[in-house]
C-alpha cells in the first residue's frame, strides 16, 4: 500500500511537470521570444551606403551594445526601388525573426515597378525616424541654388543630369516636385536612377551627373570636406545640424518631401511574434546610442508603433500614390 501511495505521487507531480513544460512550450511558441531575442535578419533592399543601409547598421548597433538582441545580421537586397527586398521579405512567411527596412521610397517603388508585392503583404512593425532630402553638386559646378537649377531646367531639362535613387523613390519624388512647383514639365528632368547613395555619389564626384539627390547624410562626409554644396533641403523650416543650408522653400520652391524610415516584418507571424519584434525595436529607439544616432544623422524622432503606424502608412500610401501619378511618374 505504501508503495502504491508513492507511485501515486509520483505519477501525480510528473503529471504536473508535463503539464507545466507543454504550457511553457507553448507560451514560448507563441511569444517567438527565444528566436526574436537570439537572432534578428535586417533585409536591406537597397546597396550598401544608402539611407536604409545607415537605418539598418545603427539599429545592429544599438541592438547589439545593448543586449537586445543576441546576433543580427544585415542582408542587403538591392534593386528595383527596394520591391526586390520585399519580395525576398514575402518569401520569408512565418519567420519571426526577419524586420526590413522601409519607408517612402518603397511606395513610389512599388508603383512605378508595377510590383506583384505591396507593403499590405508584410506585416508593420514601426517607423523609427524622418530624414530630409537636400540637392547637391560639386564644388566647381556653376550653379549656386535652386533658382540656377530650375533656371538651367527652364533652358533645356535634358541637359542637366540629376542622380538619385530607383524611379519613384523619394529622390525622384523630389526633382519632380521641384520641377513642377516652377512650371517645368517633371517628366522633362533628365533623372538618373541608381540602386543606392553611394554610386549616385561616386558618379556626381566623378562628374557623370550634375546634380545628386538624397538624404543629407549620403553625401555629408564629401560636403564637410569642402567637395560637394548643398543647394537645398527639403524641409518646411531649417534642419538642426543644417542651419547653414536653406530650405526649398526659402527659394520659392514648393517641395516639402520628408523621407520616413521603418521596419516591416514578414507575413504570417502570429500576433505574439509581432508584438516580440515591436517592443525590441521599442527598447532599440530607447537606447542612448539610437538617440545619438538621431542627433548625429540630424534625423527627426517620429517613432510610431501599433494602429498610429498602420494609420500613418494608410495616409503615406495614399499621398504617394497621388504625387506619383500627378508627376506623370506611374
């Protein structure tokens, strides 16, 4: 009798250990934690020493001194206005541990490549940041400001070079808007489309195009270097850390276009993997490096997460659409 009382017991706790490790296993399952904490793929799909490239390198950084996140890893993608990424970040379904980049430029390259993926196919996770977009040329090159670029338009568009990122992508956005708000036809620009910042800056330099277009930080090494001038910055009022530099408003060119930066995840995560990778991107955006790394890439903090930012995308896609086709540019 005592042995079976015993063997009863122990049958009993056993019984409670098996149903504890399944109840743990499946709270990890759903949580995705051990994953998401161990490992974390940034899709970049861009080249290396672009805007997203820059998004993706610091967030490493911030996650990897801080402990976040065990081991991430970048994965540049590049191509086709970042719908190349996309696709490659479609084809990851399920997998928890993936975030790319993203932010305007992929909505104008989604339309103008006609792409088979959207943004509605990935699955929003924050948007981290606002950058603004300023026109360069080299040190040498005749012309001192907008009004000499839009002049140089007015005479013959086809013969000043402008280089940026993809067709439809924030760059392209701007020289178009640019163009218009002076009554230029925007499909005259003669635009040039490279697959990221560091060749629309290695042909300016080498003098293949007379006119870059990006982020500031893409070309800010060669402008403090006395190689390259800032023409204009495309923002309402003066940038903190560009105070020197004027605005296109300033210059009577109505072309306001921030550029906002981002993370997706893949398609068919669960709720609970989802909300794993927002609070780690959420605990990135805290950290005193990131918070260095907006002030040091004068990049404005407009960190969104949850329904704020599936909102915020709704309206973004909606206003690119129609800016692209109001350009003539879908």
């Amino acid at each position: 009798m005592k042995n079976q009382r015993i063997l009863r017991s122990v049958g009993a706790v056993a019984s409670v250990l098996v149903v504890g490790a399944a109840a743990a296993n499946a709270a990890l399952s759903d949580t995705g934690a051990s994953e998401a904490r161990a490992r974390v793929d940034i899709v970049v799909p861009a080249d290396p020493g672009g805007g997203w490239d820059l998004v993706a390198r610091e967030a490493q950084n911030s996650l990897r001194v801080n402990g976040i996140v065990e081991n991430t890893q970048v994965l540049n993608l590049p191509g086709a206005g970042g719908t190349i990424g996309l696709a490659q970040t479609v084809r990851r379904e399920g997998d928890a541990t993936t975030l790319m980049t993203t932010g305007t430029v992929m909505i104008g390259g989604i339309i103008v490549n006609d792409s088979a993926q959207t943004l509605d196919d990935v699955v929003p996770i924050a948007r981290v940041a606002d950058d603004y977009e300023v026109f360069v040329v080299r040190e040498d090159s005749p012309l001192e400001d907008m009004s000499d670029l839009i002049g140089a338009w007015e005479e013959d568009p086809g013969a000043v070079a402008v280089g940026g990122g993809s067709l439809g992508g924030t760059d392209h956005l701007l020289a178009g808007l640019a163009a218009q708000s002076r009554g230029v036809d925007p499909q005259s620009v003669n635009y040039i489309p490279f697959a990221g910042g560091a060749q629309a800056l290695t042909s300016l330099l080498s003098g293949s195009i007379d006119v870059g277009v990006s982020g500031y930080n893409e070309f800010r090494d060669q402008v403090e270097a006395g190689n390259l001038r800032v023409l204009g910055v495309s923002a309402e009022e003066r940038v903190p850390g560009l105070e020197e530099h004027p605005t296109l408003p300033e210059q009577d060119v109505d072309a306001v276009l921030p550029n906002w930066r981002g993370f997706m995840a893949a398609p068919g995560i669960s709720d609970a993997e989802r909300e794993e990778l927002t609070a780690i991107v959420e605990e990135m955006v805290r950290t005193p490096e990131w918070q260095d790394t907006l002030e040091r890439n004068r990049w404005e903090d407009t960190f969104q997460s949850g329904p704020e930012f599936e909102e915020f995308l709704a309206a973004e896609i909606d206003r690119i659409t129609t800016v692209t086709e109001d350009l003539g540019l879908s």
